[in-house]
C-alpha cells in the first residue's frame, strides 16, 4: 500500500494542479503547458484504471473462484485485492477521468465518463454487498445458500465486463478525440480481444470447482452427513415446511 500510495498521491495532486484554475468546467487546455498537463492527466487515469478494472478485480474474482475450496485463507487474499489494492487504483483512476473530464470541458462524447460513474457506483455496491454476505448471516443461510450470494457473483462479473467495454470506449474514441495522438496501434486492440477472451476461459475453468464448493457447503451446514448421502435434502424440505 506504501508503493501506491507513492504512485496515487502524485496522481492525484496532478490532477488537482490541472483543475486548479477554478471551480467550472474550461473549454479545453487553452496553452500548451495546459494540454500538457492535460494529456498526463489522462494518461495517468487510462493506466490506473486498466490496472484496476483489467488485472487487480479480475485477479480477485479468478482467486476466490479457484481457492475457495481449498485455501480457508481465501476470502482474506479476494478482499485484500478487491479492496484494499484495486480500492485505491479504481477510485483514483476514475477520479481523475472525471477531473480531466471536469478541466476539458467536454460534452461532445458522454458515454465514458456516464458509464465511469455507473461503474464505480457498482464497484461500491458490490463491496458493500459482499462485506453484509460475510458479516450478516439471515437464518436461511443455515439452509441453503442465500440469493444473495448468487447476486455478488454476477455483479463481479458485470463490473469486469463493463470494465472491459469502459477500457475499449477510453482507447478506442476517447484517445484519438481528445489526445490528439492518433489512433492506437492495432495491437492494442487485439490484445483487448485477447484478455477478453482469456477472463472468462479462466473463470470458466474454475466453475468445474463448483460442486466441490457446494459439498462443502452442505456438509458446514449438516456436518455428519456422508458424501451423497441424500438426508440433508429431506431435512431443508422438513425445515421448509415448518
């Protein structure tokens, strides 16, 4: 955390510096110190926010998907990287797209920054979601696995996918409009495709681990109970009708 906090805090006061000129939106960098300023703002925001939405939340995601059934240590590693690493890389990452969106003064293109807003809105829902699964337990989850559960895992991957569009709209449009670099090389495209390919092989990959998890589950909840042994069944449809 002392790393990125070297790395964010420069960022951060960068991006203050560049909106320092006053409190409403400007028309765009007017001198070429400015749009100096200006493209390292940006610059800066695109890696962050590759950095958090590419590689730190799908790491997450792909660790408590493959270690769960094996490493009870595994929900301490999911949330040290959720939050306490990709915590601090999104929310500066974003901030400062919004402050260079803020300093430019644009409204020609209102999908990034839109979906950005949306996209840390989820990101903090979905923390905050996964934080009441562990810490508050209703007396169904003694029963069978609370939907809950099921909503936190599809709300992961809509964050990683929507993060992938995001990442896709900030180099594909945003770069080449406001930049005024041109277009990225082609290769840049098709290592998206790549990585959007690879996350979700991967993930898939550890959904063969899903059964497992399962067993484990019902066996915390029925402890006793041998493998395949269909009694704890009969208990849940006994509890149900009580």
């Amino acid at each position: 955390m002392v790393v990125l906090s070297r790395h964010l805090l420069p960022a951060l006061a960068l991006a203050l510096a560049a909106t320092a000129d006053g409190g409403t939106p400007s028309t765009g960098p007017t001198t070429p110190a400015d749009f100096s300023r200006f493209q390292r703002l940006v610059i800066v925001h695109a890696l962050l926010s590759t950095l958090g939405f590419a590689i730190l939340l799908p790491a997450g995601a792909l660790l408590a998907r493959y270690l769960r059934t094996s490493r009870p240590w595994w929900y301490s590693a999911h949330w040290l990287v959720q939050l306490a690493f990709a915590g601090p890389v999104v929310a500066v990452g974003v901030g400062l797209g919004f402050l260079a969106n803020h300093a430019y003064g644009d409204t020609d293109s209102p999908v990034h920054p839109t979906l950005g807003k949306f996209l840390l809105g989820l990101y903090v829902f979905q923390c905050v979601l996964g934080a009441v699964i562990h810490y508050i337990k209703p007396a169904s989850a003694a029963r069978r696995r609370p939907p809950q559960n099921y909503a936190h895992g599809v709300l992961g991957l809509l964050v990683v996918g929507l993060g992938m569009y995001q990442i896709r709209t900030g180099y594909a449009d945003e770069w080449p409009r406001l930049l005024r670099y041109g277009a990225l090389p082609q290769s840049v495209n098709r290592l998206w495709i790549a990585w959007c390919v690879i996350l979700p092989v991967a993930y898939a990959g550890g959904l063969a681990l899903l059964p497992k998890q399962y067993r484990r589950e019902t066996n915390a909840r029925y402890p006793g109970v041998a493998p395949g042994d269909k009694t704890h069944e009969l208990r849940a449809l006994q509890e149900q009708d009580a």
